[in-house]
C-alpha cells in the first residue's frame, strides 16, 4: 500500500492539474453566454465569453451580486474587464461597489450623466481610489471580444435626467443580437428609431426601467421586432413593475416575456457564431 504522503501529493498534483485545465478549456470558449441576474428590484447583466467579461449594471445590492458573480464566475477569475453603469442611480449601481472592491476591473464605462446621492459619490470615490480607468459612453463606441463577439454603445445623452441619459447598447455574436436599454423612457425610445433605426432590431430585448408603463412603446417595438424581451424587477416592488400596459404590448405581437422576478436567473447560451442562442431551461 502506498505510503499516505505519496497519495495526498497525487491528489494535490491531479486537483491543481485539473484548474489548470479548467482555466483553459474556458479561458480558450468560443461560447458566449449573458445572464440577466435576479438581483432585485434593478438590472444586472453579466455578458461572458471565456475568461472575458462585461458586467452591466450591478443592481441594487452588493451582497446579492457577490452571491451571483460567485455562482456564474469560477473563483480563480478575479478580472471583469469592463463595467458599464447604464446610468447613476442606486439600483443600477450599488452592487457595483462590491465588484470595485473584490475584482479587478479593466475600465468603467459611465454615462454622461451625474447625480447628486451619496451613493453616487461613493461609487465616484471607489473608482478614483482603485485607479479604475473611466470611459465616456460615447455613441459608437464599441468593445471586441478576441473570439468575435461585439458591444456597441448605442446611445448616451448628455441630460440632467438619469433615466434619460441611460446608456443603450447593443450586442451582436454572429447572427444573434442582444439590445440592451438601461431606464430610458418613450422620448429616447423615439429618438433612437429616428437617429439610430439600423442599431435597433435585436432578437433579445432587455425591456426599459423594468417593465414600465412610461417605455416600451409600440412604435419601439415594432422597430426592435425582439422575439424575446426580459423584463428585470423585483418580487412584489412597490412600482407595479411590470406593468399591465407593457405586458400587454408585448403579448400583442407575440414576444415571449422572461422576468427576473418570476423566472430568476435568465440565462442564455451561444454556442457558436453561426450558432442561434438559446434559454438556458
């Protein structure tokens, strides 16, 4: 029988053997995946494809994003390469604080918005003090993923109202897109067919302000022709979101509606590029 320190080596060598591994199977994926995180009454948007991430919006709480990140990140992954904060208010930026503080973080990309709440400042204090890069979402800005995929920054108005300087992106993997559309409201909804109707047909739709009655107009959503739209909100929140009016617009033209707040996780897996993503069941 062999000695107990030989064996205990063999089972450390073949542990570390098999994260090395690990980290190379999913360093070296071609398959994207973006997970829409039930964080509560606000939006989280994890996008990964191998050991590449962008995190949009970090929701309303910190230790609730923590949980998550712990559950769809593996653990020697401590680099998210981007965050973007749609715009400042609390429940799209809060947890945001946790990942500044447990990860590195390659950039920030900020709306051109700012916002008088101590949250906000501490948010603004954390970057400086982690030496965070910080970019301007700018329209036409846009992040390449090394295996192919793409994130285009949309929109970002310079206003004194947050919801309305939301920054909208969008993301394209082969033939699939993702649009996503922070808290803007029907007036940026009618901008953006004006000034941008080719950046807007997407196959997944992240819904505006969580489910709203004041977004997801009609018009919007015949330009967008989403076959799925997903609505993030809370268990019971004191909005109504989502409302009545926006579920009923959407089951009107026949578009399959996913909720945080009823479903949980919504996670979707592209397999390849010329691959169609699907829902993670």
């Amino acid at each position: 029988m062999l000695p107990k320190k030989i064996i205990y080596s063999g089972i450390a060598i073949l542990f570390i053997f098999s994260i090395i591994l690990g980290w190379r199977v999913f360093s070296n994926s071609r398959e994207l995946k973006v997970y829409f995180l039930d964080v509560g009454q606000g939006d989280a948007i994890l996008i990964a494809q191998g050991s590449n991430q962008i995190l949009i919006d970090g929701g309303p709480s910190e230790q609730a994003l923590m949980e998550k990140l712990g559950q769809f990140i593996p653990f020697w992954d401590r680099k998210i390469e981007a965050l973007i904060a749609t715009h400042p208010d609390k429940d799209h930026i809060a947890g945001l604080l946790a990942v500044m503080k447990n990860y590195q973080v390659g950039r920030i990309i900020n709306s051109r918005v700012s916002k008088e709440s101590e949250i906000f400042q501490e948010f603004e204090n954390l970057v400086q003090r982690e030496k965070i890069a910080e970019i301007e979402g700018e329209a036409g800005l846009k992040i390449n993923w090394p295996n192919g995929a793409s994130l285009k920054i949309v929109e970002a108005k310079i206003t004194n109202d947050a919801n309305q300087g939301s920054v909208v992106a969008r993301l394209d993997w082969g033939e699939n897109s993702f649009l996503f559309t922070g808290d803007i409201t029907e007036n940026e909804e009618k901008d953006l067919i004006f000034d941008s109707p080719d950046s807007l047909p997407a196959d997944f739709l992240k819904v505006a302000h969580h489910g709203s009655k004041y977004a997801t107009s009609a018009e919007f959503l015949e330009s967008v022709q989403p076959q799925e739209a997903i609505i993030s909100a809370g268990k019971n929140n004191r909005y109504g979101h989502p409302t009545a009016e926006v579920l009923s617009r959407l089951e009107e033209r026949g578009i399959t509606v996913l909720r945080t707040d009823r479903d949980g996780d919504i996670i979707y897996t592209c397999p390849e590029i010329k691959s169609d993503c699907f829902r993670e069941k």
